[in-house]
C-alpha cells in the first residue's frame, strides 16, 4: 500500500525543504521536493500542509525496569510513552532483575519486547568485573553495545578492577562493538556521601545531590575511560556528560563521543528548590554554567547525541533527600518537546536538534537504515506541528509511573503522529495497538 505524507517541511541532513515522502511496504520509497509527484499511484495521502516531518527519534539510553521492576514500568507502557513523544526507537539498559549480564538475559528480554514493544528495541549488555568471556557470545550485528558503570550502581554492575576493565575495552574493540559508560569516580563520591552526613546528617536536602556527586568525581571517572578508550582503540561514548569539566576531555577522538540528556540541557542546581527529588538523577544535575556548556557542546558538535536516561520511579521512591530518594526520572514522553523549546529559544537549530536526535545515534551505532529521511530507509518518522501551545497535565502521561518532571510545563510544538516501520503507531493522542516496533539491526 503507497502512502503519500504530503506538503510538510522535511528537516534532514541538515536542511529543511517542503516536499513529500511515499511510503510503501515499510520502507521510504519516494522523496519529493515542492510540487513533484509521485511516480505511480498512492492508495492513500496524510495531509501534512503546516506540518514538520524529521525522521523518528533513536533514544540510545533508557531504562524500561522490565524484568523484574515492571511496578515502576514495562516495555508496554513505556514504548507507548516513547511512541507519544516522537521516539521510533530505543536502546535499553541492563539494570533490570535480572541484569542482562548473561545470554539467558539478553534472550528473554528480547523475546518480551518482540511481543510488547510498539517501536523498534535494542539490549546493551551489562558488564561486570567477571563475565568478560560471555561477551564472546554476542553478536555485535543484534546488540547494541556494552554497558559499563565507572561509578556506583545497582548491584554487582560496578566494575572497579583496573584488571576487568582493560580486558572489556580490549574484548570489545575485538568484537566491534561501542563502550556506552556510566562515569562517576565512586571512591570520590563515597568520601563526599561520609563529609556531608557527619555535617548536615543521614539524609540531606536534595540540593546537596551534586556536592556529593561532584563534578570532580564525573571527570576523573570520564577521564579514565576516555585514557581505557584511547589505549585500546575501543569506541567509546560517554553517557549523561553533566559537567563543563568533562568537555575537555572530548573532540580530540572521533572513536570517543558523548551524550547530553534533556535533564542536564534543561535544568540546573536552581530547579531543586523548585523541583526537589522530581530531578535527582545520576550524574547529578549541577550549576547553570555546567547547564549552559552543555548546550553550546550541542550546538557546537563536541556533543553528539541527545539521549534521555529514561528512568522512571514510583512517585513513593521519590521521597527523601540526596542520599535516600531514588535517582532517575521518565522523561522520554517530552524529551522532544523539552528540546524543540530550546529551539524556539535559540539556543540551537530544529537541524541540529535533528542530527543529535535522529542521525548521530544511527550513526555512532551503525544503525542499519533508520535515523534518516532517505529513499530505502525504514519509514520511521515524525510530524510534528509548530505554534501549537500546550500544557502537560498529569492524565497526559502515558508512562506507568504516572508523574513526569515536565507537568505543567506548557510547549509551543505538539507530536501529531509517530510512524514505525510505515505504520502510525501513534496519532494525536491515540495509539494503534496493532503495531509492532522490530529489533534493531547494526551494520558492523
């Protein structure tokens, strides 16, 4: 069946242009500019005159807490959120119960995703200081990457053996495949947890979040890998960058990328007064100058991915201060908003926008045909309405935590619809269950 998405500005590579895309059997068949036709007949044509079509968002960082933690989310409920906001697909984390640091756990979450998932799924593999030798089983042309924390996390998954760590950075340059690192130095965070209960007392305010996790221990752990990186060759990007600091340790590479989240790009240490434990995540959000680097980084390129650390909490996990309150937020509904606003604000182009959304996480992670408006491509994409101003209400989240750390923010862009492989899976508020996202695939 052709479908024709018609008269809607087209952003892509780096331009925007008024034309048409036909879609047929998945796949992008025709790219029209202005007035051309199509060269056969469509069966049917979505008006989309007013409209910006980029291609479908690629998160490269989310946690969807499924198996095991699904009380706070699962592959259904967050899939469809990330449909909501314009994602066509994700990258998920191995910190679920049980941690994907074993085949047997890579296996079943894909075979949970293959039955619930609306858009399109990858796995990150979890590193430990032990089970070097499983990485020999994957194969780095179905998974996405390898997870490694550098820093404090959840359960076994730290790996702090100088030992372990060469041999995941020699192993995975062998395999072919990325290092995405989680980097905070936790013997600098330990000793900073102990100075501010001995001050302040077992749980301080929130606000003291980022003296604990400072920028010194984001910056020695980030430079640390990037050294891990550069011995081995491994390519290597650099989850959640939070500080002006870490910066310079970038662009010197092109092995060696980084990502910033809309957290960091959004918010600063001024928004826990206002927002408290809603955005305690880790890294921690810090001042406005880091804030401010972090979206010149964007503008400028040494960033190269917008990814947004996903990661929802019932609102009873919430509660405490900087040490007791859980960390992390869902915020994959309205990343895309949250980022269009900084548009509006100039604080970088929709073209740029799209490049650190859609291109670069295909790009750095070899997606097979999917992050462009190209002919042969899947067709996963976006329209998007500009001058369409909108309040976030609680009943609007689809995310089963049911909080977002966006409500009652008011954006000026709304996502009309989200399409995964040539199908609408979501439009103007509704979603098609009959959809069904597709594993994702990497030319290495």
């Amino acid at each position: 069946m052709r479908i024709l998405i018609s008269n809607p500005t087209i952003v892509n590579n780096g331009e925007q242009f008024r034309g048409s895309i036909v879609v047929n059997n998945g796949k992008i068949v025709e790219i029209l500019r202005e007035d051309e036709l199509p060269h056969l007949p469509c069966d049917s044509i979505v008006e989309a005159t007013g409209l910006y079509l980029i291609p479908g968002v690629i998160d490269d960082h989310v946690h969807f807490r499924e198996p095991g933690l699904t009380k706070k989310a699962t592959i259904a409920t967050e899939s469809r959120a990330a449909a909501a906001g314009g994602v066509t697909s994700y990258m998920e984390m191995p910190n679920t119960v049980p941690q994907t640091t074993t085949i047997e756990a890579l296996k079943e979450k894909y075979a949970i995703a293959a039955k619930e998932s609306l858009i399109n799924y990858s796995f990150f593999f979890g590193a430990t200081n032990s089970n070097v030798e499983e990485f020999k089983k994957l194969n780095a042309r179905k998974v996405c990457g390898i997870k490694l924390f550098m820093g404090s996390s959840t359960g076994n998954m730290l790996v702090d053996k100088r030992e372990e760590l060469e041999r995941i950075f020699a192993e995975a340059k062998r395999l072919g495949m990325p290092i995405a690192v989680h980097c905070e130095e936790s013997s600098i965070i330990a000793a900073n947890s102990k100075r501010i209960k001995e001050e302040i007392g077992e749980d301080a305010d929130v606000k003291y979040h980022p003296v604990i996790r400072s920028a010194e221990a984001c910056y020695e752990s980030t430079k640390c890998a990037v050294g891990l990186a550069q011995k081995f060759g491994t390519q290597l990007q650099v989850m959640h960058i939070s500080t002006a600091s870490e910066l310079e340790l970038l662009g010197k590479d092109s092995n060696i990328t980084a990502e910033a989240t809309p957290a960091h790009l959004r918010f600063c240490d001024k928004d826990y007064e206002r927002l408290g434990t809603r955005i305690k995540c880790n890294p921690a959000i810090k001042g406005e100058e880091d804030r401010d680097a972090l979206r010149k980084a964007v503008a400028e390129g040494k960033i190269e991915i917008i990814g947004t650390d996903h990661a929802p909490h019932l609102p009873e996990d919430k509660i405490g201060g900087a040490l007791k309150a859980a960390s992390g937020m869902p915020s994959i509904q309205f990343s895309l908003l949250a980022m269009l606003e900084l548009v509006d604000k100039g604080v970088f182009t929709i073209e740029t926008l799209v490049e650190r959304m859609c291109h670069a996480p295909a790009r750095i992670f070899d997606v097979d045909r999917r992050g462009y408006i190209e002919k042969g491509y899947y067709a996963d994409f976006v329209l998007l309405a500009p001058g369409k101003p909108h309040t976030v209400k609680k009943e609007d989240i689809i995310s089963k935590c049911g909080w977002s750390p966006f409500e009652g923010d008011t954006f000026n862009w709304n996502v009309e619809q989200t399409w995964v492989n040539g199908e609408c899976a979501y439009n103007r508020g509704e979603i098609n269950e009959e959809v069904h996202g597709k594993a994702l695939t990497f030319n290495r």
